[in-house]
C-alpha cells in the first residue's frame, strides 16, 4: 500500500480508492467554495501547500495514512444516525453521521472519545484536525468517533447540537457499539469547539438533552465568548450560526455566560498566534472553569495557527498525549 506524503496532490491523497465510502466526509462542505480550493492548493497543489492556510501536511497525511491502515484492517465503519422518516423530513440529515475508528488493541478502560472538526459551520474539516487527532487517541487504545453534521445554512450551529445530541444518544441505545455513556469524552475544533463548548453547557447542552455528562471535554481553538466578536463583526457569522433571530439569541448561545460548576473538565489547547480565533477565547475559558471550581487545563503554545489539528509541525505538538495523561488524572 502506497502511503501519502506531504508532496502527494491534494485530489490524489482525498481521492483515493480506499477512501470511496468515507471521501465526502472528509472535508465536508455542501456549498461549493471553488475560490478556497484555489487559493489554499486544494485543487491543483499538494498536500505541502496546505500550510498556507494554517493547516498541517505533515499531519494530515499521518492522518489519511491512518485512515488507510483502518480502512486495510476493517477498523472503521460509518454510522448514519437519522433514519428514513427524519431525512425525509430534513434532507440535510442524510449526511450527518459517526465514523468509528477502532484501535488496534484497545484500552482496558474503553473511554470512547468523539470529535468535531471545525470549519466556520460552513463545512466539516474532519481529514484536517479530527482524523489526525484519532490517530493519537487511537494508538493508546481509546476508540474514536469523528462526528459530521449538518453545516452550510442559517441557524446551523443550532441543528449541529440537536445533530451532537442525536448522535450521543444514537450511541447509548446499542450496547454493541462500546459506548459507555458514563465514560466519554468529547473534543472539537473552532466551530467544533464552539459545539462541544455549548454541550457543556446546562441551558444548551447534555443537561437539556437528558444525556449524560462527558468526563472530559477537549475545547480545541475554541470561540466562547459572542459578544467581543459581535461587537466588530457585521453579524453574517452569527447569522450562520444562530439564523436571522441571532441579535436576540446571543444571551442564550454565548458559552461565556453559562459556564458553571456543573460544566465538564476541560483539557483547552490554543496558540497565543491565533489570527482567525484570539486566544483569549481560551483563556477566558480557563479563568471561569477555574472560578467554578471546575478542573481544567489549558495548553497553549507560543506558535500555532488556526487549524493546527494534532499540532504537528507547531508549538501544540503533543497536545493529544498531554490531554490524555489529564484524563487518566481525573
């Protein structure tokens, strides 16, 4: 089997046969954006030009080598989570769905990890920091489920978390899976973040969904606090996010106000260099996490951009053993 490299093209690294069943949900996207994947290599370059949008080479192509070798051992299945009567209801439900990722000897402890690439709620960048990050998770043993959902229209991070909760208690229901529900954890990236951030959440998340608590979250450049940005931004993202209401939604979806003694223990990465999401974002997080008496870490490097993932190649590098040492701590 021909591994990928860094100066392997982006369409043959996505476009590989072993990847047929999964490739659409590799970087989701279902709004087109042709001048992206001009500007950032994604249609002629390869996988060595994605660092000019912050991303990984290195650690995407450890990433879709992953995949690979799950692929080749019959280690990764995908599940949809809606069924017929809910697609037909909301076609965007089609897509929304788990890709589980087994490790090759698993953990005596069995805690299940999910995760939630980020991109903007526009699209789902899971081959850029979700797959990337498994690989880590998966080579001490802990199962990993990558997590699509429905972006790409107004009001979407309001469906992602009906989707989030969808998912979880897809989980629950069929002991076949190995999910525990009392032992899981679960991470995002950017908007991802954004997503888990609001799970955590008593007015948002898995209290008001009747779903159990996560053990731990992993808040990955994550944006909490809606206000700073709302205050210089002309409201097309909150538009995205919370749909046309969004002016009167932002009490109820800004994570910074509703962070509290029952909110989760979080392992919080972030780069001091952030151009896209500051980290003071994380930051922040930290600073009410630890006012709530709530364990919570927060590993932020010097140089990382947005979108490092598994932080390969930059200061965040070995975040993923990091958080799991922290979870065996808690």
């Amino acid at each position: 089997m021909a591994l990928i490299t860094v100066d392997t093209p982006v369409s043959n690294a996505f476009g590989r046969e072993e990847f047929a069943f999964y490739q659409k949900y590799l970087i989701y996207s279902p709004i087109p954006n042709p001048e992206f994947e001009e500007s950032s290599g994604m249609k002629t370059g390869t996988l060595k030009d994605l660092k000019n949008v912050g991303w990984s080479p290195e650690g995407i192509a450890a990433g879709l080598n992953f995949l690979l070798k799950k692929v080749e051992q019959k280690k990764a299945d995908l599940f949809f989570i809606y069924d017929d009567e809910a697609c037909e209801a909301d076609a965007r439900k089609k897509d929304v769905n788990l890709l589980r990722l087994l490790p090759d000897v698993q953990n005596e402890q069995k805690t299940s990890i999910i995760l939630c690439a980020g991109g903007a709620y526009e699209s789902v960048c899971t081959a850029v920091e979700a797959l990337p990050t498994a690989r880590h998770f998966s080579e001490a043993g802990f199962p990993v489920w990558l997590f699509t959902y429905r972006v790409g229209f107004p009001g979407a991070a309001v469906s992602a978390l009906d989707d989030l909760a969808a998912a979880i208690a897809y989980l629950t229901k069929d002991p076949a899976l190995g999910f525990d529900p009392a032992d899981y954890v679960i991470g995002g990236f950017s908007a991802g973040a954004n997503l888990i951030s609001n799970w955590g959440t008593g007015n948002n998340g898995w209290k008001r969904y009747g779903l159990p608590k996560p053990r731990l979250m992993l808040p990955i450049y994550t944006f909490i606090d809606l206000k700073q940005r709302t205050s210089g931004g002309d409201g097309a993202f909150e538009l995205m996010m919370f749909g046309p209401d969004h002016h009167e939604s932002i009490d109820v979806w800004n994570v910074a106000e509703h962070i509290d003694q029952d909110y989760p223990p979080c392992y919080i990465v972030c780069g001091k260099d952030d151009a896209v999401v500051p980290a003071l974002n994380s930051e922040e997080m930290k600073a009410l996490l630890d006012e709530a008496n709530v364990s919570a870490v927060l590993d932020e490097g010097e140089h990382a951009p947005h979108g490092f993932g598994d932080g390969t190649g930059t200061d965040a590098e070995g975040w993923p053993e990091r958080a799991a040492a922290f979870l065996e701590s808690l």
